[in-house]
C-alpha cells in the first residue's frame, strides 16, 4: 500500500497536482464519491472497485497539496474512533454521543 500511495503521489508531481488548488481538488473527490453512489445503486462491482480507487487517489493528492500524507489523515481518524462506542441504527453505526 505504501508503494501505491508513493506512486500516486509523485504521479500528482509529475502532473503538476501537487501544487494545484486543493478547493478544486476536493471537487475532484466529491465526483468520485458521486461514482462510487452511482456503482452501489447499479450493483457493478467493477465499477465500484475503481470508484473506490478513484476517491482514494483524489484524497492521497489533497493531503498532499495540503502538506498531510495519506497515512497521517487515516491515524489522527483512527485515534478519534478507536474508543468510539455507540450502536447500529438502521445499518449505520452512530455514536453514543449521538443517541
């Protein structure tokens, strides 16, 4: 995985990406995660396989543009939840803070 995310990240370089405005690169994330919607409500699995890919290579290249590393962004999310308690509601896990 970390050779991946390394890849990503000097393919952005090489495209100029890293430098880029991360407020037009959040809206290249909000378009893939608008892909992935599209592959779940149309059961394609391939599809959803690279919408997945897609979402994490558009959000390796804003961590990036915002000097953050992909792995740094998932730890400080990990520290938050890892001790979160809560139930599932209607399929979705909420918080307890939140019941």
């Amino acid at each position: 995985m970390d050779k991946l995310v390394s890849q990503v990240g000097q393919w952005s370089i090489e495209k100029g990406l890293h430098q880029a405005d991360s407020s037009k690169q959040f809206l290249k994330v909000t378009e893939e995660v608008g892909e992935v919607a599209a592959a779940l409500a149309r059961n394609d699995k391939d599809a959803l396989k690279d919408g997945i890919g897609d979402v994490v290579v558009t959000l390796i290249i804003l961590a990036q543009q915002n000097n953050l590393t992909l792995h740094e962004c998932l730890q400080c999310a990990y520290d938050e939840i890892k001790g979160r308690t809560g139930q599932m509601v209607n399929g979705v896990f909420v918080k307890s803070s939140d019941l």
